[in-house]
C-alpha cells in the first residue's frame, strides 16, 4: 500500500477574497492574510525608515572609519620599514652629505669667479687656439647657486679643440661646454667651435636672504615692504 503524499493546494482565489471589502473596516478585524500582509509592510517600511534615518550614517562613517584604519595601517608598516633601516638610512646620509660636500668643494665662490674664467681663458691659449669671443653674459640665480654662461668662438685644430674640451672638463671647478658646433673653415682648413661654457658658483649669504625676501614679497597676500621671516 503505498503512501501518499500531502498535497497543499492554494485557493489564489479565497486569498483574493479576504482583500475585498476591507474599507472602514478596523484592521484588527482584518482576515488573516491581509493581517500579515499590513504587517510585513509596516516592518519594511520601518526598516527603511530606521536604515534612512540612522542606519545609512552609521555605516558609512564605519566605511570613513575602515579606510581610515587602512591608511594608519600603511603609515605604520612604512614608520616601521623607516625604523628596522634607520642604521642604513643614516650611513646613506653620511654617505650623501660626505658628495654633496665634495661637490660644493667645485662651486667657486662670487670672489673665485674671475680666476675661474681666467683658467678657461688660460686653457684655450695653452693650445694654441684662437678666441674671436669670449663673452660673459647674464648671470642666472637659481636656489642655491647662481649659473654664468660664457660665449665661446675658438678656431683651431681638431686635436687642439678635443685637448682643450679636456682640459675644461679637468678643471678644479665644474664647467660644463653645451651647444657645440662646430665647422670645417675652407680658407684656413681650421676647424672653428661656437659653444656656451656654463660654470656655476655659490650664492652669497646677502644674496639668497635677497631671494628669500623677493619670493616672500612675491606670495599672493604678502605686504608691500615686509620682511621675509618676519
């Protein structure tokens, strides 16, 4: 004898029929699924109503707070890298420091400028070249060091120019030689160099407080005559 199985059957219909006539009714005396059906409604809606007026805020300052936690997480992780290398980091400093001295050791100081223009003057005639210019132009003040270009036309032979190049690029001082161009003259069978030789020198302590005091003049908002520093 076999078993069978309960079969639910849904009357679609009678549940329709507990919906009708339900105006000016009291709700309490409501057929039961319109019963459960006000009250599922009145539970959504006032979920929504508490997620709107409270819930929303909350979680999205735990979202502010998250990321937050996220970003503290980082700084720490790289504060702790920092402190297990700061042995290393400050042997590089040392390192550092000890190259930027070597090089500012190359930087020739306002009083040195005209030795070092006379030694690249001294290099050119010690190889036989011809200057048709030797011409200093403006100087260019940067942050911390002032930049002099200087106008060069020699004319020569190619290994005397290549000689002197050395010898400009061996100088105690740092010169560097740009836009070079060089060409062949037909009359002389000379070769004749147009070039920029930049050299560089240190920024007198007057003259970086003077451009220290032009840039804060400069700032949006700072007042006519005021002191930098004040």
């Amino acid at each position: 004898m076999g078993i069978k199985k309960p079969s639910f059957n849904i009357d679609m219909a009678a549940i329709k029929g507990q919906f009708q006539g339900l105006s000016g009714r009291h709700a309490g005396l409501w057929p039961i699924v319109p019963r459960i059906t006000l009250l599922v409604g009145l539970v959504i809606g006032l979920l929504v109503l508490a997620y709107f007026a409270y819930w929303q805020g909350q979680l999205e300052e735990l979202e502010r707070k998250q990321a937050e936690e996220t970003t503290l997480k980082a700084a720490f992780v790289d504060k702790m890298k920092q402190a297990v290398n700061l042995e290393i980091l400050r042997k590089q400093k040392e390192i550092v420091s000890t190259y930027v001295s070597m090089l500012e050791k190359q930087l020739p100081s306002k009083a040195e400028m005209d030795a070092l223009l006379s030694d690249i003057n001294q290099a050119g005639v010690g190889r036989g070249l011809q200057f048709e210019l030797f011409k200093p132009g403006a100087v260019v003040a940067r942050d911390y060091y002032a930049e002099l270009p200087i106008n060069l036309q020699l004319n020569g032979t190619y290994h005397d120019l290549g000689a002197f190049t050395s010898d400009v690029s061996n100088l105690p001082r740092i010169v560097t030689l740009n836009n070079l161009n060089i060409q062949l003259q037909e009359k002389t069978g000379k070769l004749k160099m147009d070039a920029v030789a930049k050299t560089f020198r240190y920024l007198d302590p007057e003259e970086i407080a003077a451009q220290q005091a032009a840039k804060a003049a400069a700032k949006p908002g700072a007042k006519p005559g005021a002191k930098a520093g004040a």
